[in-house]
C-alpha cells in the first residue's frame, strides 16, 4: 500500500509527519460525491421537469403527476443507495475502483427501477391527467 507524506509544521518548530493512505482519500472522495447526490436529489423535488437533475422520461414529461412521483421515487432511492455507497466507502478501503464500480453499478440500476416504475404508475388511471 502507498502512502503519502504530508508535513505538519508547529509554532514550537518541532515537525510531526502525517500519513495519509490514498485509500482514505478516495473514500473522503466518495462521501463528497454521495452528499451533493442527495442534495441534488432533494433539490429535483422542488423543480419541475428538468434534465439538469433528472433523465427526462417521455411520460414523467407529459404528466407532472408522474413527474413528481418519480422525483419522491428517486429522492428515497438515491438516499438509501447513498447510504450503501457510504457503507462500502468506508469498509472497502482497500479497492477504490471496486467501489467506484459497486457505485455505477447501483446508481444505474437505480435509474432502470425509477424508469420500469413510473412506466406502470402512468399507465394507471388515478395518474392519468
């Protein structure tokens, strides 16, 4: 395993060596991009249609009750998938491109289940505008 050295200089002029594992750095990475994920998952509940935040489905674009359906959808998803990143993160330090690929990996199946869900939503008539 590869370590980077870091200096740390005191008043008293006495220098003290930090170690950082690189692994921890990717794992700080990851805990970054997990938070903003949430963030702009919670900020896609208050905008309406828009493909900055979300993939424009053609039924969640022609129906804003399915539009929003899906933005609560994604919002709990991507907080409980954010949680598991976090999780694997922090444990699987060892490996970060495992991590970064369990991640991908998540976060489109994620996408896959909101699109099949707001698929059959929209079909149902209570959704129906």
């Amino acid at each position: 395993m590869e370590l980077v050295e870091c200096e740390i200089v005191r008043l008293s002029e006495k220098k003290e060596v930090l170690i950082i594992e690189p692994n921890t750095v990717a794992a700080v990475a990851m805990t970054i991009i997990v938070v903003l994920q949430v963030l702009l998952a919670a900020l896609s509940l208050k905008v309406g249609p828009n493909a900055l935040l979300d993939f424009l489905r053609p039924w969640t674009v022609k129906n804003l009750k399915i539009w929003r359906v899906s933005q609560q959808i994604r919002f709990i998803t991507t907080v409980t998938i954010s949680i598991g990143i976090l999780v694997m993160a922090w444990t699987i330090k060892n490996n970060p491109l495992l991590i970064i690929l369990l991640g991908a990996a998540m976060m489109v199946t994620n996408s896959i289940f909101i699109s099949i869900e707001t698929y059959v939503l929209s079909k149902k008539d209570e959704y129906k505008e």
